[in-house]
C-alpha cells in the first residue's frame, strides 16, 4: 500500500526527481468533483506497493506548483516517470483506467 503525501512548494522536489514512477492529484477544498473524488485515489493508492508514489497538491496552498505544472482544470492528476510527466489527465478518471495507466509505467 503506497500512502499518499501532501506536497506543497517545500517538498514538491521528492516526486520531481524521484525515480520510478509517481501520481500526483491537483485539488481544491472547495472543488466538488475532487472532493467527490477523493475516496478513489485513497483506493487507488492501495492498489499500489511504496514503489509507486503518490501524491496531492491544493491548489490553493500551493499557487507556484499549480502554474509550474501547468494546470488549468481540477481534478489534475499527472504520472510522472523518472521524474518526467508521461501522463496529464483532467477531470475525475476512473480507478480502473488509472490503475491501467500507472501499471503500463512500472
């Protein structure tokens, strides 16, 4: 089970450089569909060993992160291989289809 950390502009360098793969979730407090959402990343995150990282971004808490990576619409989740983006998927994704898109990384 991998578990899913909060990163903001102090720490966000730990999925920047990391190797192997990483997900990471753009959100706000106020944004229904993340808050709907959110229940299926935590499963989502289990699915996975501590190989996969995963991670969360407010959007609110973090602006600097929010305009580096480039993201307009939330829910954001980008995949990160080796450190590079391969995957920048808007709007809410199902467990299923993003479960498929992590393992086609590892």
């Amino acid at each position: 089970m991998s578990e899913i950390v909060e990163y903001n502009e102090n720490n966000y360098r730990e999925f920047e450089y990391a190797t192997g793969v990483a997900v990471i979730r753009f959100y706000a407090t106020w944004c229904t569909p993340c808050v709907q959402n959110a229940p299926f990343f935590e499963q989502l995150a289990q699915l996975f060993d501590a190989s996969v990282k995963f991670g969360k971004v407010n959007v609110d808490q973090s602006p600097i992160l929010t305009l580096r990576y480039q993201v307009f619409g939330l829910p954001t989740t980008l995949i990160f291989k080796d450190g590079q983006i391969v995957e920048r998927l808007s709007g809410n994704v199902s467990v299923v289809q993003l479960q498929q898109k992590i393992q086609s990384y590892l």
